[in-house]
C-alpha cells in the first residue's frame, strides 16, 4: 500500500505548474546541454522526467549489518551523487537523446542501470557501498557530505565497476590536468610540450591533444574508457561571486554536462540546467519505500522519475561550492569539451573559475592514478545523534585528496 500512495505522491503536482510558474522572458532553457524554446513544452518535459531521480529511502537492509535502514536527513548529498553518475551511465549505455515513457519497456541496459543504486549492499552504487566508502574519508556512517566527498567515493567505487569501465577524475585545487586524467585512463604515458596550455587556445579545427603537439601515431590510445569529469569549485567566500554567473551557465551549455552538485549549506540539490537567473534542479529531500526487486529482474521504476513540479532558485541562492559534473564518452567527446572550455570559459572570462592545464604542475605531489582501495567497516561506525548530524562546519567543503 505503501509503495502505491508513493506513486501517486510523485504524481500529484503536474508539470503544467511548472510551465505555468517558468519567468515569462525570451530566453531558452537549458537542460544538461540541450536547448528548449518554451513552446517546445513536451519536449522539455520528456527531458526532465528522464532523468533518474534518487530521493531519500527507508526500510532497507540497515548500512553494515548494524547501521541506519533509512538515509533520510543525512543522505542528500549522497542521493545527488547518485543521480549525477546515473546521468553518465545513461549517457554512455542508451545516449543523451533517449527518453523514459512509463507505458513503455526499457532496454535491459536501463534496468541494468537501476540495478547499480537500488539500496542494498551488493548494488555497486548504493546507500551502503557509498556510505561504507565514505569511512575511507573520515566521515561516519550516517554523517552530511560536501559535494567533493560525494565525488572521491565515486571516484572509488567506479574502479569495482566492471560492467561500466569507467573512469571518474575529481580535480584538484580548481584545476583540470589532462596529463592526469590520461594516466587514470592507462593512455598515454607521457605528453610533449605544446601550446594548449594555462589561457592558450587550440587553432580553429585543431583537437585539444592535437593542439599539445602529441604524437598520435606512436602514443594513440588503444582504447578511450569513458570518463566522468568532476570539477569541485568555490566560486565565493559566503556567497556566490557574480562574476562566475555566466560562465557557471555556460557550462549546463555544453553537450558534455552531467548536472552539478550543490546547494545550500546541509541540502543538496542535483542541478540539471537554468532557465535566466534561476537554477532547475532535482530535489532529493522526499524519503520513498526502498524497492525490493531480485538480481536480474526488472525494477519498478514509477519512482525512480520525478513527475512532480520540478524546482528553481535563483543563481544567487546557491552556496558556492558545487561540483561541476561532466561525461566524455568518446576521445572526440573530451576533445569537443577541452575547446569549449578554452573558448568559452577560459578565453572569455578575466577571472576564471577553473584551469584547464597540459601538464601536472611541478610544485603538486606526484600524481597516482587511483587504485582499489580496501575497505573494511562493520557498520557500527554509524553516529548515534541525529543532533550531530549539522554540527559539522564544513558545510560544503573542498578537501585536497
């Protein structure tokens, strides 16, 4: 009965609000790199409640044997995660254009998708792999996460994952080393110098590994594993620097974007596009039944899709520190994504919110590609008071892994 009032909660509030309540300005949406007019309603709408929608659960299998059995009021941040990932699995397995029709079947690579965040210990991306891998990064069992957490314990998981093979690269100290994200990749062992460095920009028609003077011929890749890109900014001390504004809109521009993360202090928000001065996101703070569905089979999937009155804020409203989320499936694709960025963002902007630099700078330590980490928790690590739960003054916080 239960999993039945659910789904008519999540589809109380039609989308007609949504329209009804969008500014009444000129300006086009943009969700996750594709441009909508606001006559173009069902459009726009299919876009929005494809995406995978992971909220706060309840009722499954407590985290470690002796953990919590429901993440509600400490697993947002976690859930944004989860949702920001998903948007490069279905990236990488059934493609951006894709679209979710609830009276239709999915391909088995859909539900093969679900299957890695249903909450429960042997899924690859769930509630309790994630916050079991978070221990690794000194936060308990059951404690709130900043946006760049969230992004190294993803950055671990995805090296269990066999099926995806994909690599996640967290930057580091607002910076993107492409020398760096080759040798996560195993690609290349080495670049030699060339000018697609700090502020340069490659020729027109020219690629981004092109432009560094690389030889192809000898240093190809055998093969590109696809790769999500997380940017972890601060874009202001207490607030948001207008400065960034429109560079940050930028980025929901590109082809390449898989949403951001962030929020205000202890909520997080998945933010999948804007439409003027305010922000669209998804909204995990809804706590569901946990679904129960066998290995293999195919998951009830009515609230895994957000078919309510989507949210906005303004730009303004947001703390500043998020995490910018990117997907290049393809060497082409981080190529496309590598000039957008020198063009639009680094080229055009006097104060930048990120680098994007050639080779690991020589004061960093050296760089090592991340290997399977060994985890060992036995759940107990859980913190006992939920009072503890925003003592923490981090809210979100950039760490230097």
């Amino acid at each position: 009965m239960e999993s039945v009032l659910a789904k008519y909660e999540n589809q109380v509030n039609v989308f007609s609000e949504f329209l009804e309540a969008l500014p009444d300005v000129d300006e086009p949406v943009w969700i996750l790199g594709a441009c909508y007019d606001l006559k173009e309603k069902s459009e726009l709408l299919s876009d929005v409640r494809s995406r995978l929608w992971f909220t706060y659960r309840k009722k499954f299998s407590p985290i470690g044997g002796t953990g919590p059995s429901s993440d509600a009021g400490w697993g947002c941040m976690l859930r944004c995660g989860q949702m920001i990932l998903a948007q490069a699995l279905v990236c990488r397995h059934l493609g951006r254009d894709w679209r979710w029709d609830p009276e239709k079947c999915q391909p088995k690579e859909y539900h093969r998708i679900l299957h890695c965040f249903l909450d429960k210990k042997d899924s690859c991306y769930s509630i309790h792999q994630m916050a079991q891998m978070g221990v690794g990064e000194g936060k308990s069992v059951g404690e709130w996460y900043g946006p760049n957490t969230v992004a190294q314990v993803l950055k671990k998981l995805a090296l269990f994952d066999d099926w995806n093979t994909m690599t996640v690269y967290v930057s580091m100290d607002n910076t993107v080393v492409i020398e760096d994200i080759s040798k996560c990749l195993f690609l290349i062992s080495h670049f030699k110098a060339g000018p697609c460095g700090r502020g340069e920009v490659p020729a027109s028609g020219q690629s981004c590994s092109e432009a560094q003077g690389m030889t192809l011929q000898s240093q190809r890749p055998l093969d590109w594993r696809p790769l999500l890109l997380v940017i972890p900014l601060r874009m202001g001390i207490n607030s948001i620097n207008p400065v960034y504004i429109q560079a940050f809109k930028e980025c929901f521009k590109m082809p390449q974007s898989c949403g951001v993360l962030g929020g205000k202090p202890n909520l997080a928000y998945y933010f999948i596009g804007f439409i003027d001065d305010e922000l669209i996101y998804l909204d995990p703070h809804t706590t569901q039944q946990a679904v129960d569905t066998e290995s293999g089979s195919a998951v009830d999937d009515q609230s895994y899709h957000c078919q309510r009155t989507p949210h906005r804020m303004k730009i303004t409203s947001l703390d500043p520190s998020v995490a910018l989320g990117f997907f290049c499936k393809s060497e082409e694709d981080f190529d496309s994504w590598c000039d957008l960025v020198q063009q639009e963002l680094l080229k055009k902007r006097n104060l930048r919110m990120f680098e994007l630099v050639e080779k690991h700078p020589s004061h960093w330590p050296p760089f090592v590609p991340p290997t399977k980490p060994e985890v060992q928790t036995t759940g107990a690590e859980f913190i006992e008071s939920p009072d503890k739960l925003f003592e923490s003054e981090e809210e979100f916080e950039i760490l230097n892994v």
